[in-house]
C-alpha cells in the first residue's frame, strides 16, 4: 500500500457489494453470473457445478440451494451429481479459499504477481491448501468481474482492482471479518 509521503494514493482495492434487489446481478454475485451464463445450454448442469467449484474450490451448500432455482434444475439433481462424480467436492480444501483469477483481463493487470505474492504470505503453492488448512490457494479462470480487473475471491468476497502490495491488506480483512464474525 500507499506511504503518505508520495504525491497521489494509488487506487484502493475495491470490494464488491451485492445487487439490491430487483438490480442486475453485482460482480459479487456469483451464483447469479454462473446461472446466467449455463442455464440456457444443454448439459449446462456440470459445467456450472465445475465453475461453482473453480470460484470457490468446492460447491457450497448455500451456492447449490441458490443455483437449482437459477438454473431450473431440482436441488435433488443436484446433489445427485454431485456425490455421483468424485471431483467435485461439497466441502471446503481449506477455512478460506482464495482464488485468484487468471483470465485475461485479470492477467493484463498482474494477476501473475498477485497470485505469487498470496503464495508466499500464506506459504502455500497455487492448487494447494497450508498445513493447518486454513487457507486454500487457487488460480481461476475469468470470475465476471473483468471491469475491476484483477480480481480475487474469497469465501465469495470479491476483491478488485488489487495491486500485489495489496495482498497482506486482503488477508488481513479477511481474518479481521471472521474474527468479528465469531464473536457476534
Ligand atoms: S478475467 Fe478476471 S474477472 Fe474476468
């Protein structure tokens, strides 16, 4: 981040707030953007259960309840492909999955470094989760949120227009959220 001896503040890491209802879906609804782009084509039902698990590292639960309706498909269906297929997993690799998109936009704007500085902050490799499993590292392909390329999930929390400096500030958030989270 930013010193306050230099002449202008770089552009702050933006997160990306849900759609009020009635709006188009925001950059951080995933669920909504996987359906869009699935549920008009035919075998849609894997291939957005494989861009569920790719943005989140598995297929939560929650995700699974929104999408059904989403994409027109029985939750039952679902979960029927789900325990079917062994690559897909229905818990989480890791407490916090972060995943870094790599599609292009992302990649033009240094997702490269973006996801090599989370690697060695967490100490773990892309793909792989910390020995406590704490945290999960993932490289993604385009999550939809080109315009505030690069981008970075996690846990569903769109983090955008990030700088490589920024990444000890998204883990810091993400562990102050859940520690406020637990004492509530
Ligand atoms: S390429 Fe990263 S969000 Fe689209």
């Amino acid at each position: 981040m930013s010193t306050n001896d230099q002449p202008a503040a770089p552009a702050k890491p933006v997160l990306a707030q849900p759609a009020a209802p009635g709006k188009p879906a925001a950059p951080s609804d995933q669920t909504a953007i996987i359906a869009k782009r699935w549920r008009a084509k035919r075998g849609s039902l894997i291939m957005a259960l494989h861009e569920v698990q790719e943005t989140y590292g598995y297929v939560p639960r929650d995700v699974a309840l929104k999408l059904a309706p989403q994409i027109g498909v029985p939750v039952a269906r679902i979960y029927e492909v789900l325990t079917f297929y062994n690559y897909f997993k229905t818990s989480a690799p890791g407490k916090f999955v972060v995943s870094v998109c790599t599609g292009t936009a992302c990649h033009l704007k240094g997702s490269g470094d973006i996801l090599a500085n989370f690697s060695a902050q967490l100490g773990c490799k892309e793909g792989e989760s910390t020995t406590d499993k704490l945290w999960h590292l993932q490289g993604v392909r385009c999550i939809g949120c080109c315009g505030i390329a690069p981008a970075v999930i996690v846990n569903g929390k769109v983090f955008g227009k990030l700088k490589p400096a920024d990444v000890g500030d998204v883990i810091d958030k993400v562990l102050t959220a859940d520690a406020a989270a637990a004492k509530v």
